[in-house]
C-alpha cells in the first residue's frame, strides 16, 4: 500500500463505508413508494409516458438538459402518494451517494456522522417544498450502477447523486432540469506523467465507476480511435470513490470521472491532482421515475427558486475551497423545458 493511502479523514476508511454502502443497497428491500405505485397512472398518465420515450429517442446529448417538463408548483399523483404517507414514513425516499466528499457523505467529525453536501442541500430544500419539512427524508445509499434500477424498481422516489442527464438514460429514467454543470476529467498523482486525456494515456490503466457517463464515453472514445487503444478502461467499481482507492494501491494509473467530484478527491489526497482540462460537457439533474410528471413538475419549479436563493450558499459552503470562489462556470442557467404537454 502506497504511502499516498492518507488524506481527508483516511480514504481508507472511506473505502470500508463504501463496501458497507453497497452491500447495504443490494439488500434493500423492494419498498412500496410511490416511485413504484403512483407515477405511471393517474394525472401522470401513461400516455406522457410514452410521450417522455418519443422525445427521449429523438433528442441528442448537447440539448439533453432541456428535455424535462415545464415546472408547476401543482401536486398530481405521485406527490399526493408521498404525502398520503403516515406517521415516521411520511418521508421523501431519495437515494444518495454516502461517499462523495462534499457531496453527499458522512462527516466522521460529526455528530451522528449525518450525510451532508451539496447533494444533500438539495434534496433537503425539495423535502421542504413537498413535505414542509426539510428533515422528511429517508437518505438510501445507492451505489453508482445501481442509480436507474433503484428508480424504476420503486425503491426510492428520485436519486440525487451527481447523476448526468443523457438521452440514453432518459430512456429509462426523467430527469429534471440541470443543477449543475461540470465536465469529464482525468485524475492522477502529480508525479505521473499523464497530461490529461491524450496520447499521455497509452498503455495506462484507467479506472471509472460502472455505469457512469464517464465509462460510456471512455469506451466509445477507444473504438473511434480518440483514445488510444492500448489504454486499459477494463476496470470499473461499484462507487466512484473506489477509483481514488485504486489510485493510491497502484492498482490504477488514472481515473476519470466528473471534474466536480475528482477536485473534491483531490482534496481528500494531495498526492493527487486533476491532469488537463475538462474534455466534456454535463449537467447533473435529480433523476425519478418516467410518467412522475407531477413530480418533475415541482422538483423544476423548486429549482427555478433554488437557483435564486440557495444554490450559492451551498455552493460556497461546499464548493468554492476545491472549485473555485466564482461559481459562474458551475451554475447552469435555466433549460428551454422541451416537454410541456
């Protein structure tokens, strides 16, 4: 083990919590919530959701953050079938990263280890909004490659976890609008001779998180000839943060994934620093389930007043010290709302 096994509050140990959080999910009970009861009836209507699927065969990545419905502070179905929750379950079901510095994670060096972040500020303002109350939320660890299945099979009712909006995701999952904007990036230790996502990565081994966007355009890179194909992607993990892990045993050379999230590992290892500049474009979106209109409905319309009054606060709280103080590269503006009937 390499003696770059250090940083913030021990990676290593995070790496446990990591192990814990994914057997954690893949045994979580099939949970009847409303993600899996009421969002494909009712005012939601199967009828938009097939119209969801239409749009969302047509669309292309570059517009992708503007196919999302208009927003409406009105309650459907789904909504009424969270409130209609009784007792300690009337609760928001959301499924979160628990391992992502700054994002979503548990602070060891607080109180109760409770999930805080940039995320976890969002999905607090939504419970706020539905439920009026910002503490209404069961928080489910969910791994990276189990985000859409957690959706569909109604084990939560909408995943918050830096999760990129694309056109094959939104096949199987809605989106709402963008929160924030960010970039692929490559991420390795500052003695490496890497240079970002060039020729520098011949006959290296690079590590991504299965079902990221980041494998997607790794692998379809190496077939068009933009990644050399001596590059070895072969390794992919459960969670993001399993990478870094990787990185620091020697088992990887680099890892890419979204520049947001590899400057807070960054942060948490100092032997490591991100290589060249973003070579991406992507926007992160609160995922739920297709035919929840109602609930894609208000999740934008609580955005529409979060980008007002709230995403800057939480941005300098968590952000700004691996980001930078100006914001303006991250804060994306509002979509064109593509789906409004």
């Amino acid at each position: 083990m390499r003696a770059s096994l250090r940083g913030w509050g021990g990676v290593g140990a995070m790496a446990v919590g990591c192990a814990v959080a994914l057997a954690f999910a893949l045994l979580l009970p099939l949970t009847q919530s409303s993600a899996g009861s009421a969002t494909g009836a009712g005012r939601g209507g199967s009828g938009r959701a097939n119209a969801s699927q239409a749009k969302a065969d047509s669309c292309t990545d570059a517009k992708a953050q503007d196919e999302t419905w208009s927003p409406s502070g009105a309650d459907g179905a789904t909504i009424d079938a969270i409130k209609s929750r009784t007792g300690a379950k009337r609760k928001l079901i959301v499924g979160v990263d628990q391992n992502s510095y700054r994002w979503g994670y548990r602070n060891p060096n607080n109180a109760g280890a409770e999930l805080e972040g940039f995320d976890i500020d969002l999905v607090h303002r939504i419970a706020q909004d539905i439920l009026g109350d910002p503490d209404a939320v069961q928080f489910k660890a969910i791994p990276t490659s189990q985000r859409i299945p957690a959706i569909q099979d109604g084990r939560v009712d909408m995943v918050v976890r830096t999760m990129t909006i694309n056109c094959d995701r939104l096949k199987h999952v809605a989106f709402s609008a963008p929160y924030f904007k960010t970039g692929q990036q490559v991420l390795a230790p500052k003695s490496s001779p890497i240079t970002g996502y060039d020729d520098s990565l011949a006959h290296r081994r690079i590590c991504t998180a299965a079902g990221s966007t980041a494998y997607a355009k790794l692998d379809a890179d190496k077939r068009s000839g933009r990644l050399p194909v001596s590059a070895d992607i072969s390794a992919t993990v459960p969670n993001q943060l399993d990478c870094l892990v990787r990185l620091q045993l020697g088992e990887a050379d680099a890892v890419v994934t979204d520049g947001a999230l590899a400057a807070s590992q960054a942060a948490q290892d100092p032997t490591v620093e991100l290589k060249g500049a973003a070579f991406t474009t992507e926007y992160y979106g609160v995922a739920m389930k297709q035919g929840a209109t109602d609930l894609v409905r208000r999740v934008n319309h609580i955005l529409v007043g979060y980008r007002a009054d709230g995403w800057q606060a939480s941005y300098d709280k968590w952000l700004s010290a691996t980001l930078g103080a100006d914001s303006s590269a991250s804060k994306p503006s509002a979509p064109q709302y593509l789906r409004t009937s």
